[in-house]
C-alpha cells in the first residue's frame, strides 16, 4: 500500500512539473512574439529594418553626390553648393538652373511608390511652385514632390491634381521639413506627409509615363524644366512600394544605418 502511494505521488509530482514546463514554454513564445510585433518584427510588413528604409535609391547629400542605395550617384547641375544641413550636409539650390540627375527611375505608372527628402525653403519667392522631386515624363513629370504658393503649403502631385498638406499649416523659410509623398496603385490614394505625420491624402491617376530619371531640384512641364527649387535638400529617398505610416515616421526621425 504504501508503495502504491509513492507511486501515486511521484506520478502526480511528474505531472506537475510537466504542466509547469508546457507553461513557461508558451509564455516564452508569447513574449518573443510580442517583442517582434514591437520591434518591428515580420507581422509589421515588408519594410522592417534600416536596410529596408534606404529604398532603391538614396542620396544623403552631404556635400557629395555619392549614392548609398543604388547604383547610380547624383549630378549636380547649374547654380548649387554644399552646406551645412541637419544630419551632416546638404545641398542648396538656387531655383533657377540648380538640380541634381539621379540617373535613377521607378515605376510610377505600374507599381506602388514613395518619394522623400528633407528640405528647407528660402524666403525669396514664397509665392511660386519650387519642386524638390520630380521624375521626367516625355512633356511633364510623372510627380512633383512641391512647394505650391498658390496655396502657401507643401504638396505631392501629379498634372492636374495637387494634395496637399493641409493638416501641417504653412511652412516657414528657413526651417528644416521632412516630406514623404507614397502612392498606392489599387485605390489610386496618393498622401503627403510632413515630418513623419498624414498631412493630406486624395484619390488621383497619374497619367503620365516615365521615360526619364527622378530630378532633385526641378520639375518638368509643357515638355521644359519648370518649378526650380530654390533652398536646401537632403536625404533623397526613392521606393518601389507604399511606405507604411510607422516607416514614414522613423524616416523622419532617423536616416537608415
């Protein structure tokens, strides 16, 4: 009898420990499964990473050209010089003949994109169009990452459709912007963000197909270079897919490693 009860509780000891065990085992994987989610971990999209926030193409512009994402640097063209910008250098454009060829395209007629930069406008002609992305089309370009005076704020568009940041007030010269244009080819949702945050979305089609690179500095219409920025940009990031509103803020907080 007494043997049976031995038996009884080392079986019952057993099944205890067993039980404790299975409950750590799933609280562990719990926890490493909540600590990707934060982290930024597969279930959060295809653009976790630093690696993956240097998109396709990506110029820093700290007084040189140099790309550090794709293959192709920056040609600086006309009326433009390096400066000081806010994460190591930048450079200033004179808004006339001042813009940089990345030698660079994506596909804005097919697949969804992005576009960004950080940019700073001068205080002379604050009542014109200065575009500080563009990609050439054959008679306009398929994109204008702006400054629209006409309506005293930043905007992404396309010929004939302009969204604007209406959710970030009236830029100042003189101070440093993040601006991220995304586009999404299914419902046709274009959106401008200003440092990190949705500041205007519309439904638009671009109808223009690109037969040119992305311009830093200038865009094109009626076949001829039109908008020229006039102030400074860093930080020239292209994408070949839709930016996530989490990716779009830690862009603007942080350059990728």
């Amino acid at each position: 009898m007494t043997r049976r009860w031995s038996l009884i509780t080392t079986i019952v000891v057993l099944t205890v420990a067993l039980a404790f065990v299975v409950a750590q085992l799933v609280r562990g994987q719990g926890a490493e499964k909540s600590g990707k989610d934060q982290a930024g971990g597969s279930s959060a999209g295809p653009g976790d990473g630093a690696g993956a926030l240097r998109g396709v193409g990506w110029w820093p512009l700290h007084r040189s050209g140099t790309a550090k994402a794709g293959e192709h640097d920056a040609l600086v063209n006309g009326g433009g010089r390096w400066i000081d910008g806010p994460q190591g250098g930048a450079l200033k454009l004179d808004g006339a003949s001042g813009f940089a060829d990345t030698g660079t395209r994506i596909d804005t007629a097919g697949k969804d994109y992005s576009v960004a930069a950080r940019v700073r406008l001068a205080p002379e002609d604050m009542n014109g169009f200065h575009t500080v992305l563009s990609q050439d089309g054959d008679r306009a370009s398929t994109f204008f990452l702006q400054y629209s005076g006409q309506d005293q704020n930043f905007a992404f568009s396309f010929t004939g459709a302009r969204t604007l940041a209406e959710k970030a007030g009236q830029p100042q010269a003189g101070r440093w912007y993040h601006l991220t244009g995304t586009y999404r080819q299914k419902d046709h949702r274009m959106r401008i963000y200003v440092d990190g945050r949705l500041a205007g979305s519309r439904t638009a089609t671009g109808t223009v197909r690109p037969n040119g690179s992305v311009v830093i500095g200038r865009g094109k219409f009626d076949g001829k270079a039109a908008d020229a920025w006039n102030g400074a940009v860093s930080d020239v990031h292209l994408y070949d897919r839709e930016l996530t509103p989490r990716e779009v803020s830690a862009l603007s907080s942080r350059e990728p490693g």
